[in-house]
DNA sequence: GATGATATTGACACTATGTCAAGTTGCGGG
DNA sequence: CCCGCAACTTGACATAGTGTCAATATCATC
C-alpha cells in the first residue's frame, strides 16, 4: 500500500464506486476494476491489500462524497421524536439509495472476509443507534406505543429500516423510493408511537 | 446423475444438512461434505449436478423431514384474520430456526448461481402468499388498519416475517425464538390488524 | 544524472469448482 | 461361472479469480 492519497487512488475509489452501482455488486472482478480505471491490476494491490480492503475504502470514500453526517442532520435536529422517526426513516431511504451496489458487494463478501464483516457492522451499529435515538426521545415524551421495552423497539426498528429490507421492498416489491417512505413511516409510527391524530379504527 | 433415490444420495443430503448447520452454512466446500459422507468427491457430482443443485435438492430433503406443510397448518385453518397472522408468524419462526444454516448457504450462492436464485424466490414467494392470506382474511373482516393497501400491506408483513430479518434479531440482537414471536406479533397486529382490545394510549 | 516513488509486465502459487477417463467392486441373470 | 451393468474410486486436468513476486520502465526533482 502506498502512502499518499494519490490521483491514482482516488481513480480506482471512484471507477469501483461506479461499476457496483452499474452491476448491482456482482460479478466485479479486481481486473475489470483495473481495466476500467485505466491501470494495470496490480497497481490496484499498490494501493489496496485485497478486495475487502479496497471495497471498504470505497465505502468511506463514498462516505465522504455523499456526506452522511449533513444527510442525518434534519433527524438529529428534530424537536420530537416523531418527527425524529419521520426524519430518519427519510434519511436512510436516501442512502441506501445512493450506496444499493456496494451495499450489495459489502453484503456478499462479509460472508467470507472478516474485515469487511466488522466494516458492514459498524455501519448497521450506526443505524441501530440513529434507531435507539429516535426511540429513546419517543419513549422520554411518554409516546412509546405501551408494551415495548425501549431495547426491543430499537431492535425491531433497526430490522424494519435495514438495508436488506429497503432492498426487498424496492427491487422486490418494486416500490419507489417515496413509497418506502411513507409506507414504512406509517408502520413505524403505528407501531412504536402511540397518541397519534386518529387513523387506527377509534373514528 | 443417477436416477435412483439411492442410500448414498440420502446419506449425503443429511450431510449437507448437518454441515451447514454446524457452520452456519459457511466455509462448507464439495470435498467437506464427500469426506463427511464417507463418499469421494466425484460421487456427489454422480448424484448432483453441481453445488447449487446439492443445496437445494437439501432444501427439499429437509422440507419433506420438516413437514412444511403440518407447521402451516394452524395458520391456513384459522377462524379469523388475527390468529391466522399469529399463527403463521410462529411457524415461520419455528421454520426458521429449523433451516437457518441452509438458509443462510442458499442465500450466499443465490448471489452467483441462477438456478439457486430461483429456488429462494421461490421460497420467498410462498411465504408472502402465507402473508397474503393473512392480510387478506384481515381486511375482508374489515380489521386492516386504514390507510393500507392490501398489497402494500403484504409487502411489509413479509419484509417483517423475512428469513435475513429473523436472523438478524436472533444472531444480531440475541433473542430468543419466543421473544421474536412476541415481539413480531405485536408490531403486526399494532401496524396491520384494528379494533384491538386496547393497547395503544386510548386507555 | 542518481534517487525514490509510481506503475507495468509477465510469471507464478493457491483454492475451489467442475470434468474426464480408466479402473474397481459387487451383484443379478443368462 | 462369467457377463455386464451400476455405483463408486482414483488421479489427472481445465478453469476462474485472487493475491504475490521480481524485473523493469517512467518521471519528477534535487
């Protein structure tokens, strides 16, 4: 691995970026990887250890292109947990969005690769706690739905918002993406907060 | 391949079955499963054509073992909506952990081999038929809660009640089969089924 | 014009899958 | 008894993709 943040670098980072998001994250060898950023395959071991190293780097690369932390600001900067909630589930939407190839590529070789299994996860233990944050302040105004634990709500949550769900509803079901959003929005909201303007049977 | 359903053929699918659940269907390679069976290598290929159709003639073994069709039993003679979705979410999580380490095998190779990919699909399509029954016996007591599509609604319970959503709140968040079933049940009923016997802040 | 960092080229080792051909074992029927 | 078939073994091989290594080329710059 060389040392500075080369031209070269940054070439690769970006073409990776681009051929996942064309192929969904399959079938991305490290030569069409080399071919397409106009480098030789191993000036792709120059600057990366292996696969995993080099698709992890791409992530905080994506990362700090895509600007994660500005995306979550309308959640962090709710004044109450609903619109906490609301916020979130928007913010997620979007990025799963933007990152849906190398999502997927992530998702397949954490399977086998150790490094990347922990880089995937410390992703999903950053949304588990945008999760907890928006059920905690729920919970602090009394509106957590009577009968969850604040613990099992974060839980649930985390599953309803994970990658692999968007991906199921969007590639699966077909959804747009502002469909996700309000349907899940509205599951979420009847599930976790109680107190809302009517819309159960109570009418 | 071989036309008889003979000794070797059985004892190498109930080798599969144990080595994937031992590993949680990781790392299992052709010459594991040959040494494990007590056959050579080229055996397995006399009875299957090659890995993914080992897998999922595994997958068909096992649900001839398993007897899908008797777990789902109580959920398709069910009186009404809500117990029929009560039912069938603790048979999928019955089922679940019956075939997580085949699952989690299957899941792995659908990414790179078709013919696997169509047997999870289709997998995936009888469950959400199962969700389908259940959203639609709900709304035609007129109990699904406002604002839902029937399809829309089916989509969502079936994300809930997927395979990767069940394994990551059991392998990711530690719970115990009976807690998912709980859990899961209430956010269900809360988000899909109306008119409950209170449980939300109307009290 | 030597130095060091960057990149190229081609060869190679490794792992796992799947294929092929030749040989073995066991068993039932003529 | 032995023919022949089916099931199985053995060992060699092709292929694909990853990662490694060594020798060489390019080029800026001091």
């Amino acid at each position: 691995m060389l040392k500075q943040k080369s031209d070269t670098r940054t070439r690769i980072l970006k073409t990776v970026w681009k051929l996942m998001e064309e192929n969904r994250g399959q079938g991305v060898r490290m030569s069409d990887i080399a071919k397409a950023a106009g480098v030789s395959r191993q000036a792709v071991y120059l600057h990366f250890d292996d696969r995993a190293d080099l698709l992890i780097a791409t992530t905080h690369y994506m990362d700090e292109v895509l600007g994660v932390e500005k995306l979550l600001e309308p959640s962090r900067t709710a004044l109450d947990g609903e619109s906490r909630l609301r916020e979130f589930i928007i913010a997620m939407a979007h990025h799963y969005a933007n990152i849906q190839g190398m999502a997927q590529a992530l998702l397949a070789i954490k399977e086998t690769d150790a490094e990347a299994r922990i880089a995937w996860d410390e992703r999903m233990e950053a949304i588990r706690h945008g999760c907890g944050a928006a059920i905690d302040m729920i919970e602090s105004e009394g509106r957590l739905v009577q009968g969850w634990t604040k613990d099992v709500a974060t839980d649930l949550l985390w599953s309803l918002l994970s990658f692999e769900s968007w991906d199921r509803l969007i590639n699966g079901c077909d959804w747009k993406n502002d469909e996700y959003v309000a349907h899940v929005q509205r599951l979420a909201e009847h599930g976790f907060v109680a107190g809302q303007k009517d819309s159960s049977q109570s009418a």
